[in-house]
C-alpha cells in the first residue's frame, strides 16, 4: 500500500496536483521535492506493539490527523485516505467544506478465519469503516466493489473502480540499475511473511512437486515478518524444500531478481490487489497465483499466467508445474496487459477524475435543459428530482424550459390529431431554439455546467430518455413494411442521426447497459463517451403507499380478498395497455386492474375494448393523477408490459412502495426484476402476462410484509441523492472534456497564425520553443492531430475511456503513436 500511495503522489504532482502526504514520520526525508509533506507523529512508537495495541495506537493517530486536517487542510480540498487512515473521516465529514476520498485496499483485516485474529482486528475494522463517511471509496478491482460494500457498509453508487498501477518504466529502470545485484531463482516471492499471505502454504506445495517429480526448486522470498521463524521451521522438516529469505533488500534488486528469474509466485490466503504481482506482470514473469482477491483478474490461467483452482497446497503445487512448461510468451502477454490496463499514467488520469469531479461541479453552477421540469412523471419528474438533489448539495441550479424560450406550451400525448400537431410543434421550437440557447450559454458562461434532457441538441452532458429508432425496430419485428406516418417522427429520426452521428454533446449519459447497447446498434459511428446512470427514485416519498391502502381500496370498491393490478402509463399502445386487458380474460374475477394515466379519448378507447373483453366490470379507470401513491398502495402488483423502456419511473416507484412487478425484458427491468424475489419478466404475450401475475399472486400469498420488504430493499441504492451525485461527476467530466476540446482548437489557431505547419518542433513549454520532438500519444486521438505531433497514426485512432488532462503531461505512449522513446 506504501508503495501505491508513493507512486500515485508522484503521479498527480505531474498532473499538476499540489500533493501533501501526511505520514507519521518524517517524511520530507523520502519524498521528492515537488510533494510536501505533514509529519504527524504516533503517540507512542509502535515497534514494539502488535494487534491489537497498534490498532489502538493507529486510532489515536487517526485523531491527531483529524485536528491538523481542521487546523491546517484549506476548505475546497481534497482528502484521500487509505486503509485505516479513513478512521479521520469520522467526525469531519459533512463539518468541513472537504471532498472525502477513501481507498480501503486490501481489507485483510476483515479476514475472520480465525476468532483471534477476528478479535484483535476490531479496532482495525472500525477504523477502516471510517470510509463510509466518505463521498466516494475506490475498490481496487471489480472483484472488491461487493467486499467494499459488505464489509464497509457504503453503497454500490459511492464506489468507484480505479486499479491499483505500477509505473512500469520507473520499475524498467530499476530492474537495469539492480542487474548486478540480482538473485536467481527457480521461484521468487515478495510480501510481508504473515498467515494471511499463504506462504507456508507454499512450503508444503514445494514438498508435494519434490515427491511427485523428484525436483528441488530454488526459492528465493523478499520480505519479512513476524511468521519468518515458523516458515523457517516448517522449511526444516521439509525434505529439500531450498528457501532464502532477504531482508531489506532495495527495490531496484527486487525488480531485477524478479526479471531474471522468470517465475512469481503468490500463494495467499487473502489478498486485495496485490500489487507485488503486478510489479512481476511488469518484469515479463510467469506468475502463479490463488484465487483471491485481485489476482484473477489479473491471471488469465494459461495465457498471462497460471491461476490455482483453489487455495490449497495441492492446487498451488499442480500450478507451479504448469508453468514450468510454459515458454516466454506467457510472460510477455502478462507484460502487455499490465502495459494496456495498470500502467500508471492511464489509471492516474482515472484517479485524478475521482478526486476533481465533484470539486469541479460543486465550483460552477448546473443548468439543466428539459422542454418541461416538475413534479409529476416522466422526464420533467426526473429532472425535478435531479435539481432538488442537487440543490440539497449546494449546487447552485437553474432551468432552461420551453416557457423560458417563449412558447408557453404544455401537451399531453394523445389520440387527438391537433394535439399531435401542438405536440410536433412543441418538439421542433424547443429541438431547434433550445439549440441555439445551449450554444449561447456555453459560449456567455463557460463555467456552467449544461445537462440535456431531450429535445435540444449540444451540452456537456447529454441524457438518452428513449430511441425513437429502436420503437421502429421493435414494431417491424411484426410489420416489416411499417413506415412511420406521424412527420413529428421523422424529425425525431435525423435530429437524433446528427445528434450521435456528429458528437455535439460531450458526454452521453443512458439509463440503463442495455440502452447503452441498444445505442450502439442503431448508431454505430456514435462519437462521444456513453456513461450509465439510472433513473431513481424518493424512498422516503413511496415508502407510505402502504399507509393509503385501505383508504384508496374502498374508494375504489376493491374487496380485501381481491388481487388488484396497477397499469400506470399515458402510452397505451406502447406501454402494453391492450395486451394487459387480454391478460386480464385469463385471470379469474379475484383479479381487478386500476388504470392510471392517459387522455380523456384514449381511456374511452380503452374502456370500450375492456368491455368487448368482458372484462369492463373488474377495470378501474382513474385518468391522470399527480400523485400516484395512493394507487400503488392499493394495488398488490404492478404490470408493465411494454414494448420498449428505458428507464421507467413506474417500475422504481412501484417497488419503493412495495409492489412486486410484472414487467417485459426492456429497460431497468432485467437489471433489477428477480423472478420470484420481487416481480416476474414475461415476454409480450397476453398469456405469458397472466402466468407471470398469477406466479406474483402466489408468491404474495405465502408473505405479504416479507415481499413488500424484498421489493423495496431491491432499489434501496437508487434514491436520488446518490443518482444527483453520479450526474455531477459525469457532469464534470463533460465540462473537463470541452476544455480540452477548445485548448486544442485554440492552441492549432496559434500554431497556423504563426506559421508553424502541420509538424513544427514543438517544446515542452510552449509552441515553437526548442525542445525535443513531441509525440502527443492519446491528446492525438481525441482530436484532429496536435500540429507538433509527427508520428500521429490515424490508423490507430480510438477514444480513450477519460478525458486527458494536459498534451505535454500524459504518458500513455501506446495509443494513436508508434514511436513512443521520444517527446
């Protein structure tokens, strides 16, 4: 962990981050000149104290830290604690203007396979889960994101995904500078010498391969610790186990001992994300590793390595012979993944964004543009949301909306064909002088932040509510002759075409993967960086349905022993009104059906076919509501067979009220419907709708109250403070991106007003001053090439995953640039 906070300080210090590293020794000794450092002192040296004395000796330490971090830490900060160190965050979280980061590592101590162990690592635990006090914690790897959540208490939207890295041309050059002092192996490890580490497990693996094939393998371990001495006896009654512990070593004979060797092994019993085989990954080593932790991830068995099957000495064994087959390529295709995914200055960029973005929302005010904002339903209802949320937080809001362009509109989808019109000229009013207003505003106050809800095209982040495109897809499924007739349609068509085709937002934020995907079919030359945020919900607002629902039911003349269904939608068609009234002719008469939304001639329409059905008596036709509540408290289960979805408010609601769903597999529905746990998925079938009722009504009969809880624990993490918090950070991502975007316009203005060319010598300082030749690397790839680049490969062309931060500043050299040894 040292060693990744060391490397990740130099890190942003190149980025231009004022770093302090706050350590309690005096460690301005050690750290470059560029870093400042904040010595705070242990209360009481702690050599000599082993758990749990040095957890409580860490606790007081945390508290120490804690008061200098008021006294002496700036407001508008920010503050990245790692492992135990989140322990500071208790008691200053929400007091100080500080944006809170926590970086919990490993989590060894939440290992409790011994009731010792368990009990001495109390303290230690309790420091650790000082994190959930912290605006965002990182896992280290995908496989930590559900321990981070376990073991710390923080939920799935607070945590971020930012792999540990090693900087793998400063672990180059320590590897040369090592060469004469490098020890050779057949097995090299390296890590401290403690149970949880699994070496004597290794021990034993290395007798199992002698007795099977006769070998003695060389192994040579760096590190040490306080298990030395019974790994040392364990080696003495191991016939020709061969073993030699180095301690104190220096990290360039570690790097070249590794290199030289050729194989790494990492037999723990409990690891996080192991940076050491990370470092031997680097080296171009065979490594071998156990399942645990990060290691998989990183271990492709018989590609970049050989993964155990399991933690045990047998496994550990049978995979170290494995690799004593293997040939040099393993270690080279090891070598190219750690170059691709965990060099440091890719993850750094990654880092950088956790630690700025909501500092950088929280300096600049937040514009959203939606053609109508409040409550309600729909997407005026989600930006409303939104906007509450934020202002929650301090950030100052304001609203772009049809009135405030002048045309004071408000159409509700309908049958009626002069609504339609009205409807089709709210859409291209706001389609169009919405556009030119985004585009001024960006140009008069480049410090706001714009969101874009819908109709207008640009913004720095743009929200996909739904694709037109893939409503056409879905109904020639059945009709492949079907054309659109409605000309508001079309328009909807080639906005949406130039809206993706041409790149004019800077982030693109959809609701769901699958709309993500969706996306990608229907416009595969789409520009800009997608990410995903759902749509959320108020739990505390629904969580009162049930209160309503004796009240609602004998308004409604609903019986206590009859099922009642809950259809919520102003779309009839689309939202599968038709199909649920055919459902409802395969239900028995203890199942009646409440109908909310819709205009006045779309309900007749739908009552006269309910009649047809035979099924008028048993519907309940209540029209549009501003407060659905009372409805989904009297309901026992909502259906929501649409044809196409993506981020419905009904199905958030329906399961904050406690409402299990019955629902088609589009939209947010495959991602949180469990068959049986809170809801069924069905296909588009009337009958295939009615099984999946009747399977809801069984599951309700044998526990209402345990049901109603599964339900509503199902979206306990989509409320919409945690959703308001991801929007600003994509939002500052987005405002980051379109600064980069104008430096380089700006920038290749200067270079063409003096005369540069297309490839000048271009130094490190500035335009036109001598320095050596510049490769721009991945500045290249996000735009037309930098005018000093020279070996821009346009071949190679392809968008990183975050925006960079600064042309000259970056170092991942393997992306748009084939010569990557000169600047």
């Amino acid at each position: 962990m040292e060693r990744a906070v060391a490397d990740q300080a130099r890190a942003l210090s190149s980025l231009g981050w004022r770093v302090t590293v706050v350590a309690p020794f005096a460690a301005s000794e050690v750290a470059p000149p560029e870093i400042s450092t904040l010595s705070i002192a242990w209360p009481v040296a702690p050599g000599r104290f082993r758990r749990p004395g040095f957890g409580f000796l860490y606790w007081l330490w945390t508290r120490r830290v804690r008061r200098a971090i008021r006294e002496r830490i700036p407001h508008g900060a920010t503050v990245y604690a790692h492992g135990g160190a989140s322990g500071t965050f208790r008691g200053i979280a929400g007091t100080l203007p500080l944006w809170l980061v926590a970086n919990p590592h490993g989590m060894e101590e939440f290992n409790r396979s011994r009731p010792l162990r368990t009990l001495a690592t109390a303290l230690s635990r309790y420091l650790a889960r000082g994190a959930r006090f912290a605006d965002r914690v990182i896992a280290t790897d995908a496989a930590l994101i559900e321990e981070v959540q376990r073991n710390l208490g923080v939920a799935r939207g607070a945590v971020e995904l930012v792999p540990n890295a090693v900087d793998v041309s400063r672990l180059d050059a320590l590897a040369v500078e090592g060469g004469p002092h490098a020890r050779k192996a057949d097995l090299i490890s390296v890590g401290r010498l403690a149970p949880n580490k699994g070496y004597d497990l290794l021990v034993e693996a290395l007798r199992i391969i002698n007795e099977r094939t006769g070998k003695q393998l060389s192994w040579v371990h760096f590190g040490a610790g306080h298990q030395k001495e019974d790994i040392l006896r364990r080696v003495a009654v191991a016939p020709r186990v061969d073993l030699e512990i180095v301690e104190g070593a220096d990290d360039a004979t570690i790097q070249a001992s590794i290199g030289a060797s050729g194989r790494f092994v990492q037999p723990s019993r409990f690891e996080g994300s192991s940076l050491t085989t990370l470092e031997a990954m680097s080296r171009a080593a065979i490594c071998v590793g156990t399942p645990v932790g990060g290691i998989p991830e990183k271990i492709t068995s018989g590609s970049t390595g050989f993964l155990a099957e399991r933690v045990s000495a047998e496994a550990i064994a049978e995979a170290i012979l494995q690799s004593l087959g293997a040939d040099r390529s393993v270690g080279l295709r090891a070598r190219e993944r750690v170059l691709s995914t965990y060099d440091l200055p890719a993850v750094v960029a990654r880092l950088s964004d956790v630690l700025t973005m909501r500092a950088n929302a929280h300096s600049r005010g937040v514009v959203q543009v939606a053609r109508h904002i409040g409550p309600g339903a729909g997407v005026a209802q989600v930006v409303h949301a939104i906007d509450d949320s934020l202002r929650r937080r301090g950030v100052a809001t304001s609203r772009l909306t049809l009135a405030s362009t002048g045309l004071s509109m408000r159409t509700q989808v309908s049958g009626s064909p002069i609504k339609k019109l009205a409807l089709m000229a709210e859409v291209v009013w706001f389609s169009v002088i919405g556009t030119v207003r985004v585009v001024r505003l960006r140009a008069k106050r480049p410090d706001l932040g714009v969101i874009v809800h819908g109709d207008p095209i640009g913004g720095d982040v743009y929200v996909n509510h739904g694709l037109l495109k893939e409503v056409v897809v879905v109904r020639r499924q059945t009709n492949r002759f079907y054309v659109p007739l409605n000309p508001m349609h079309w328009f909807t068509l080639v906005r949406d075409e130039v809206r993706y085709r041409w790149g004019w937002q800077n982030m693109i934020v959809c609701l769901t993967q699958q709309d993500e995907a969706t996306l990608r079919r229907l416009y595969p030359k789409v520009r800009t960086p997608i990410r995903v945020i759902p749509n959320g919900v108020d739990l505390a607002r629904y969580s009162i349905a049930e209160q309503l629902r004796a009240e609602t039911r004998a308004e409604l003349g609903i019986d206590d022993g009859v099922t009642a269904l809950l259809f919520v939608g102003h779309e009839y068609e689309r939202k599968g009104l038709f199909l649920l009234l055919e459902a409802m002719q395969l239900l028995d008469p203890s199942y009646e059906l409440i109908i909310v939304g819709g205009a006045p001639e779309m309900i007749a329409s739908a009552r006269q076919l309910a009649e047809r059905l035979g099924v008028g008596e048993r519907t309940h036709f209540v029209g549009s509501q501003p407060d659905p509540r009372p409805y989904y408290g009297a309901s026992d289960v909502v259906v929501l067979p649409s044809s196409y979805e993506t981020g419905p408010l009904v199905l958030l609601e329906a399961l904050a009220s406690g409402r299990m769903v019955v629902m088609t597999p589009t939209g947010l529905a495959t991602e949180l419907i469990r068959s049986g746990i809170n809801g069924e998925i069905v296909k588009r079938d009337p009958a295939q709708i009615a099984a999946g009722i009747v399977a809801c009504s069984h599951a309700l009969s044998e526990g209402f109250e345990d049901a109603a809880k599964r339900c509503a624990d199902s979206v306990a993490d989509y409320g919409w403070d945690a959703i308001a918090d991801r929007y600003l950070m994509v939002l500052a991502e987005g405002v980051e991106y379109r600064s980069h975007s104008q430096t380089a316009r700006s920038q290749r203005a200067v270079a063409a007003r003096r005369g540069l060319g297309s490839a000048p010598t271009v130094g490190s300082h500035g335009l036109g001053s001598p320095g050596p030749r510049l490769i721009c690397c991945r500045w290249c790839v996000l735009h037309p090439p930098w005018p000093g680049c020279q070996d821009w490969d346009p071949a190679r062309r392809g968008r990183p995953a975050f925006p960079t931060t600064h042309p000259f500043r970056l170092r991942d050299r393997r992306d748009g640039c084939r010569d990557h040894r000169t600047w």
